[in-house]
C-alpha cells in the first residue's frame, strides 16, 4: 500500500520560501530522534553536522535512526 498525500503547501522557513506536505508541517520534532536524545542538549556533532547542511540548503531532515541515540531518561 501507498501513501498519496493530497495536498502541499509552501510556507518561509528561516526566511526562505520552502514547499512541504501538509500532513508532516510543523512534525519535524514528533519524528526526530535528536530531541529525545540526552547527547542532544550537550552537544551533539552529528546533530550540528546535520543543522548545518540543513540551514546551508533551506532543507529540515529529521533523525530516524542514529548509532549514538540514548534515550533522555536512561541518563
């Protein structure tokens, strides 16, 4: 089975006009694993590596799986 979304929108992110479907606008933390992470507030370089790329291409890429990923209350 696919999934056909049905409706895009565009919308400015960081001041740049970008497209996006409208069933995953405003999900990027409910999906990426960084903000469940306890490396994450620390300081984690894969996660600046990727908002780096990020902002340099007006992109979001939420983390689905990462080697280093420890939940915040296994602490």
């Amino acid at each position: 089975m696919t999934y056909e979304p049905s409706k895009y929108e565009r919308y400015i992110h960081h001041g740049i006009e970008v497209g996006v479907r409208s069933d995953l606008l405003g999900k990027h933390r409910d999906y990426c694993l960084c903000y469940k992470c306890k490396w994450f507030k620390p300081s984690c370089q894969r996660a600046e590596a990727i908002f780096a790329f990020d902002k340099k291409y007006h992109i979001v890429t939420p983390v689905f799986e990462c080697p280093d990923f420890k939940e915040e209350r296994e602490a």
